[in-house]
C-alpha cells in the first residue's frame, strides 16, 4: 500500500482539498502501478516550513511503498505531484520535494 504524507506551509482552511486527494491518489496507483483502493494520502498545512530562507509556499511529501519504486517511477512522481500542488496551492515546483521511499529495497520484506 503506497502513503503520500505532505505537508505544506499553505493555509489548507478555506481549500477544496477533495482535488487534491483524488489526483494525488489516481497519481500514486498509476506511476506505481498500483490499485487506487490501496493509495493512502495524508495532507496537513499550515506547518511553519523554511525553504530557502523564507516561508514563501513550500512542501515536502514523503511517500512509502512496497515496492514498484525505480529511478523512473521518482523522477514521474516528482514532476505529476509538484505540478498537484502547483495547480491547486500555488505552490512553485522548485519548492517542493519529495523523499521516496521503498520498503522492500533494503531486504525488508514482510512475511504477511
């Protein structure tokens, strides 16, 4: 199951986050390749975030999955969830980032 958790310095009170989730969502399953019944998405703003030395829009995302993570698969999940969050917070892609994180690239696989 992939997790996006982002978090933003934008102001989420008066937003639509409804957008958000579903393109995120749709985003995650299909440049992993994953059902979307199985993608989780975590957004929580108004976090005090520095980037660069201001608190112009920002955010940082992490997203863990279990497997399905390649050079590719990071690079297309960079630029599809930085132009998201362009698109429905005004936040510029050069002060987005992204850790991604595979579960099953260390050896670290579940017996479930």
């Amino acid at each position: 199951m992939p997790c996006l958790y982002i978090s933003t310095n934008v102001n989420l009170d008066d937003v639509d986050k409804d957008p958000i989730f579903s393109e995120a969502t749709k985003a995650v399953a299909s440049i992993i390749g994953r059902p979307e019944h199985l993608v989780m998405v975590i957004l929580k703003g108004t976090l005090g975030i520095s980037f660069n030395g201001n608190k112009e829009p920002a955010a940082y995302a992490e997203i863990v999955s279990m497997g399905g993570i390649t050079k590719q698969v990071k690079r297309n999940l960079i630029a599809t969830l930085g132009t998201i969050l362009e698109a429905k917070l005004s936040i510029p892609r050069v002060r987005f980032f992204l850790k991604v994180y595979d579960t099953t690239a260390a050896g670290n696989c579940s017996k479930l």
